[in-house]
C-alpha cells in the first residue's frame, strides 16, 4: 500500500502547499507596508531685472501622485511617489524701486485733477477709470481725500504672480511695469496685490491690467497737482 492510501502527502506536495502559504504571506504584507520614501525636489526660477537678484526658499504641500506646482515663470511639473511631499521653490526677489509717490492729504482738495492727467496721458482720454492714480473722498468723515497709487513695492508681489513675465522692473525708474502687449488679462497680478483696493486696475476694452509705471520718472500727476499734494519722493538703490 503507497503513503497516498494511508493518507499521508508526499514531501514534495508538502512543500508545495507551504511555498502557496508563505507568498500570500508576503503579497498581505506588501499591502499593508506600502514602500514611501520622502525626498525633496527642488526648482530654480531666475528673472533678469535691474540690480542684483536674491532667491528666497518658498514651500508648496504637494499632494497625491502628481502635482503641477505654479512658481514664477514656465510651469513646473514635479513627480512624487506616495503621499504628501513638501516640495521647495526658489523664488527670485526683484531689486528695490528707487521712487514712489506720497500723498499728502492735509492739503488735497479732492479735485481729481492727477486723475484727468493721468487717463489724458496715458490713454488720451478724459476717464477716471483709465487712469493710473485713484481719489477716494470721506464726504461723511470731514471730507478726507485719499489718492491710491502703487508703492512699487520691493519684491513685489504682482511681479512674482505673473505666469508669463509681462511684469518687469524698469532699469531706469525702478517702477514695476506692465507690458500691455504681453499680459492676458488673467489679472493674477491685481489679487496678488497686497494693498486694498489693488493698485493694479484693469482695461476692459483692451482685457489687459495696467498701473502706475512713474511716467518714465516724471509722474504728470505730481507735475500738475494744483496744491502740491502729490510729491515723487526719490531713493537711492
């Protein structure tokens, strides 16, 4: 009589059996210990403008497999494995302006003048809405005016957000400048803008944002201010 009649198995079949066992073993286990490593990717965007160029380390939580990550300039595409990863960006810091305007509202009258000048020159037409400069006046608060114009900030914030570089620092003036022909209208730049309300405006007729870009160095609404409130206050880069 063989071992099969006796019910036993064979050696061969035994191991077999075991061999079964032992990789649905390690199948179980892979998917309980999913293999992650953390690593960082790291990009470098570098914008040419006046003065000197510094980058600053930005931090941007990439989850899930694949994560299209906005820094200034082209888009980038970083690749993670597993969970969230922390991805680093250097962002460029622009140089510092070298002007800005000042108003001083002790002796603003509210006429809107800088206004009319600002749209006429820059738009050829008399349209508050066109023009660089706005006037707000407290009529119920002791008739305060206050001009809004842009602090040509350092490292600005609407330079940076700008997907296609139609923002750039002039080599003269110091200003951040528009380029018309270049921007899309996607007005990124005016959310970006820390001050309330945004310093950056926008052209419906054209669907492009503009600003003050300093007249070239010689704001016309400082030039033409009828009180003198308005001053071009100059620095020294």
């Amino acid at each position: 009589m063989t071992e099969k009649e006796h019910g036993e198995i064979s050696r061969r079949e035994f191991l077999k059996d075991a061999g079964f066992v032992v990789g649905g073993a390690a199948i179980g286990a892979g998917i309980t210990y999913p293999l992650v490593s953390k690593d960082t990717v790291t990009e470098t965007k570098t914008v040419e403008v006046a003065g000197p160029t510094k980058t600053v380390p930005t931090t941007v939580e990439v989850p899930g497999a694949t994560k299209t990550v906005e820094v200034p300039g082209p888009t980038k595409t970083v690749e993670v494995p597993g969970p969230t990863k922390t991805v680093t960006v250097e962002v460029p810091i622009t140089a510092p302006s070298k002007g800005h305007l000042v108003h001083n509202p002790d002796i603003c009258s509210g006429c809107r003048t800088c206004e009319i000048v600002c749209s006429l020159s820059k738009e050829g037409a008399v349209n508050p809405e066109l023009a660089r400069i706005h006037v707000s006046t407290d009529r119920l608060g002791g008739y305060i005016s206050e001009v809004m114009s842009c602090k040509q900030c350092d490292g600005p914030e609407c330079l940076l957000a700008c997907p296609i570089d139609a923002l750039h620092v002039d080599a003269v003036t110091g200003a951040r400048v528009i380029d018309e022909k270049k921007c899309i209208g996607c007005k990124l730049c005016m959310e970006a803008c820390p001050a309330t309300p945004s310093r950056i405006r926008f052209n419906t007729a054209k669907n492009v944002c503009f600003k003050c870009d300093l007249c070239g160095g010689e704001p016309q609404c400082v030039k033409f201010c009828p009180y003198g409130a308005l001053t071009f206050v100059k620095e020294e880069v």
